[in-house]
C-alpha cells in the first residue's frame, strides 16, 4: 500500500475544505424565518372575536408602535418568538399592534 500523499491530491482536499466552510458559513448566516404568532387553534370564539375586533396584526403598520413598547405585552425569555399579551389572548409577535396598544411609560 502506497502511504505517500500526493501533492494534487493535498491541494483537492484543500479546495473542498474550503468550498465545504464557505458553504457552511453562508448557511450559517442566513437570517431566521420572520415570526408569525397567528395561530388562535385552542382560543375560545369569544377570545378569537376579542383578537379580532382590536385588529391585531403581526406587524405594526404604525411605526414605533409595536407590542414591545406596549404596557399590555407579556415577553417571553426565549428569542424570536411569540409572547403573550393581557388584553389580547393567543400568540403575540413583538412586532405587532393592535387598537388597544397602550405605550410603556417614558
Ligand atoms: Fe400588542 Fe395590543 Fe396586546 Fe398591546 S394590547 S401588546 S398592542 S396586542
């Protein structure tokens, strides 16, 4: 058996490492899906009718004002994802609003 390794078959390996960790790299930095706290499955109809009728929305049309900066939102301490809210039963994205959006105190 032949031990010697090549000088072309270094320089191949080489190349493959590096096209695999630019490949991996890219992948890595890919941004994360954007978060959608839709689902009312397990609401009751009153609390759907509720959600509704505020107009909640995953994403504030006003700016600055999102559920984050509202005194109603519950946080969670995981990252992207979906939070609570005291007025607003089911999922609640950071980024969303609804009528009832109260702003924190300065
Ligand atoms: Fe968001 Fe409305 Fe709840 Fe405020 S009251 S956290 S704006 S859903």
């Amino acid at each position: 058996m032949d031990d010697k390794v090549s000088r072309r078959d270094v320089l191949l390996r080489t190349a493959a490492l590096g096209a695999f960790t630019a490949f991996g790299a890219a992948a890595c930095s890919k941004p994360p899906p954007a978060l959608a706290c839709t689902n009312t499955r397990g609401l009751s109809p009153a609390d759907v009718t509720v959600r509704r009728s505020l107009a909640y929305v995953d994403n504030s049309a006003e700016l600055g004002k999102t559920c984050s900066n509202c005194q109603q939102f519950v946080p969670t301490v995981a990252t992207n994802a979906c939070g609570g809210c005291k007025v607003v039963k089911g999922p609640i994205n950071p980024n969303g609003n609804c009528k009832a959006y109260l702003a924190k105190p300065a």
